[in-house]
C-alpha cells in the first residue's frame, strides 16, 4: 500500500482566508450600513412604506448575520489550521 502526495496550495487558500475575513468585516459593519441605506430612502423618495419595509428587513436579517458570521469565522479558523498543519508537515519533512 502506497501513500498518495497531498498537494496544498498555501496561496489559494491564504487568498480563501483573506476574502472570508473581508466578508466578515463586511458583515459587522452592516448594520450601520442598513442604518444609512433606511435612511436614505425616505430622505429623497418620502416614501415611508419602503422605508418601514427596510427596517424590517434590517431586523429579520440581524440574527441570520451574527450566524453567518460566527458560521464564517469558524472556517477562517479551519482553513488556518490546515495551513498550519501541512505548512509544518512540509518543514518536518
């Protein structure tokens, strides 16, 4: 029985890690984003409804993306601990 070469691309996935932390700087910043984007529809538009339906939307939205990012940082994680692992399996061997 043969042992197969894994292969790991350290860039690709460095590159992975760094746009899903940018997506979770996004992600924390977005409730002052939907705070200002409710705001700007009334300002030009006076339309209230619309208004009213993206506060709702900015409520319903809000449980969803503390998950997604406490969901998302679990797979930074992961994703530098396979770096990490083959990373010091490549300089053991």
């Amino acid at each position: 029985m043969s042992a197969e070469k894994v292969v790991i691309d350290y860039d690709l996935l460095d590159g992975v890690r760094t746009s899903i932390r940018t997506i979770i700087t996004a992600l924390k910043d977005a409730p002052e984003n939907a705070h200002d984007a409710a705001g700007a529809i009334d300002r030009p538009f006076e339309q209230p409804q619309l208004q009213a339906l993206a506060g709702d939307f900015r409520g319903e939205w809000e449980s969803r993306r503390e998950d997604l990012i406490i969901s998302l940082e679990d797979v930074s994680g992961y994703i530098s601990d396979v770096i990490d692992s083959y990373y010091g399996l490549d300089r053991w061997f």
